[in-house]
C-alpha cells in the first residue's frame, strides 16, 4: 500500500484515483471545485479534499499524515509546476510526478529535476506510429 | 542595461516607461488580447507580444542578453515559471517576481528567484541598487525623498549582539530595527527580544550611520 496525493480531480485525475484504490493504494484527492469529484466512484479508499493546497490548511492536511507519492494534474501547467516545487520543498516527498502539457516547458524541468510527464508528446508519438504503420 | 517585463498591467507598465524615462533597454512581453493594441502604440519596438511563460516567446525577447527579467504578471505561479526559465534556460543572471501572495515569498527565494517584491518603486529601486544576494547587507530599498535606506544585515556569529536584549545594545543615531527575521520567522522587536546566531536584522537606516550600524552588529 502506498500513500498518494493527486491534485486535480479531472479526467486523469479521477480516474488514476478509481485505479489505484483498486490496487489497494490510499489516495486523498485535491480539489479546489467541489463539482468536479461528481465523476468519480464511491470508494472509502479515496478521501476527498476541497480546497487550494497553497493554503498552509489545505496542504497540512493533504500531506502531514505522510505520503509516498505525489501526481500532480491540474489543467495549467504553471500550477503544476509550482504546486510540485512547493510540496516537495515543504514537506520532503519521495516521489512528485507532474503533468506538463508544453513539450519544451516539460524538458526545460525535467532537466531542473522534476518528474514530468508530457500528455502532448505521448500524442504526437502515438499518431507518428500510426501513421507509419500504414 | 537590458531588462525584460514580463506581464503589461499597472506595475509593469508603470515599470517599463520609468525604466525607458531612465535611458535602459526595455521589453515588454504582454500576452491579453485587449492589451496588446494599447501597448503596441505606446511601446513600438520595445513592446512584444506574446505568453511570457513560453520559452520561444523569452527567445523571441532576447533573454539571453538580458542582464535583469521582471515578472509582473498577476498571477504568482506563472512569475514563478518565467523566472525559471530565464535563469535555466537563458542563464538570466538576475530574475525579479513581482509576488501577489506573501505566503509564496520564501517559496521564491528557495527556488532560486533573485528578488520578489510587491511594488513598481520597489522594483524600479531593485534594478538600481543592483543588489547582491551574497553581501552581508543588502539594500532592499533606498527611499527617494530621504537619505533613507532600509537594509538587510546578517550578524557573524561572534559578533557582540549575540545573547543580548535589544535594550542592551547602543544604536548609532538614526538607525532602528524594523524587524528579525529568524529561519522562517519574522519577530518585531521589544526591548526583551534577544539575539541569538542567525538571525537577521531589518534596518531603518540614515545612509550617513550605515557603517556605524554595521559595526555595532
């Protein structure tokens, strides 16, 4: 069992939460919209948080029990890349994986030490493939 | 001197004409739509538009010849991320945020940005002071209509203040303590506050008694 924080209650993010309480994982997801936690399954492995995690409350609350993992997924990739730099500073966390949507913006901090994963390029990638395979 | 600006509201527009009014270089980079027109006829060549936060867009502005970036967008982590980038990508050696929350002030520094500050004087005074993070005292502002600074002093170890109460320690004429700052802690001083190792002292200062202070800390 590990103890993963996703902020970002999105498509991506919901859903990763429904899949790893599956395995068994415990998961608290981080919200400032409440609306948006209205796709995701009933599951007591899941706790929900509403709330911005730049308030000291917020965050406290999301980390301080400890957390192995945190994914970071909201839509704007600034957001991202400051709510990882700042949690992970703050409250020492293992492992911090953060979506970049920006291709270059994605290297230029994976060479600063982030974690990032590219939503854009896997497309690009996917479609090259596909049409070469033709 | 070449300095770039991120962000085309009040405080970076005010920043950019008192800076060109100064004879420096100045881009301006301003991505809102309903801005650009305004901007444009104001600023001619010295205006670009664009997404600050993009690294073609900084490219375009020539960051990499920049010897100051500003960012004074309002919001605080898109600040954060153009900073990054001027310093990661363009090597920028001194990068400025303009921070909205306080709360993200200490954040900034860790993370490498130069400076944050909360107002147009205040960075116009930044830029001039040519502050350097490594000085035992730092200028943070020199204010216009006085002889007037306030500093930042870092107190060696050994130095006499240590274990003292404020009470105890003679200041030169003209000299006050605005604040402490201990680790992340910011205490006003009462007369029964002591000093211990580390911590740092914010002054009020007449520039004539700045050495004076120096010695006493």
């Amino acid at each position: 069992m590990i103890r993963v924080v996703i902020l970002g209650s999105g498509r991506v993010g919901s859903s990763l939460a429904g899949e790893m309480a599956k395995l068994g994982h415990r998961i608290i997801l981080v919200d400032q919209d409440t609306s948006k936690f209205k796709n995701l399954d009933e599951n007591d492995r899941i706790e929900r948080l509403t709330g911005n995690i730049f308030d000291d409350e917020v965050a406290s609350a999301a980390f301080s029990k400890g957390v192995d993992v945190f994914i970071v997924v909201t839509g704007k990739d600034n957001v991202n890349l400051m709510a990882a730099q700042a949690m992970q500073q703050k409250y020492k966390i293992p492992r911090v994986l953060v979506r970049v949507f920006d291709p270059v913006l994605s290297d230029v901090y994976e060479g600063l030490g982030l974690e990032t994963i590219c939503p854009t390029k896997y497309a690009i990638e996917v479609m090259l493939k596909k049409l070469q395979s033709q | 001197m070449y300095i770039v600006i991120v962000g085309g509201g009040k405080v970076g527009y005010n920043l950019a004409k008192l800076l060109l009014a100064e004879g420096h270089e100045v881009l301006l980079i301003e991505k809102d739509k309903s801005k650009i027109g305004p901007l444009s006829n104001e600023f001619g060549e010295s205006f670009l538009e664009g997404n600050g936060s993009r690294v073609h867009v900084l490219r375009e502005g020539g960051v990499n010849r920049a010897q100051v970036l500003v960012a004074t967008t309002g919001e605080d982590e898109e600040n954060m991320v153009i900073c990054q980038i001027a310093k990661a990508v363009f090597k920028c050696p001194r990068t400025i945020a303009r921070v909205n929350d306080p709360n993200n002030e200490s954040l900034f520094s860790r993370l490498g940005v130069n400076a944050t500050v909360s107002s147009t004087r205040l960075i116009d005074s930044l830029i001039e002071e040519q502050v350097e993070a490594d000085d035992m005292v730092i200028p943070l502002v020199t204010l216009r209509s006085g002889n007037v600074e306030i500093i930042e002093v870092a107190p060696s170890p050994t130095s006499a203040i240590i274990g003292k109460k404020i009470a105890e320690i003679h200041l030169p004429e003209g000299a006050i303590f605005i604040t402490i700052l201990r680790g992340e802690k910011m205490i006003i001083p009462k007369p029964d506050t002591t000093f211990m190792v580390d911590d740092k002292v914010i002054a009020l200062v007449k520039k004539e008694v700045e050495q004076a202070l120096r010695e006493v800390l």
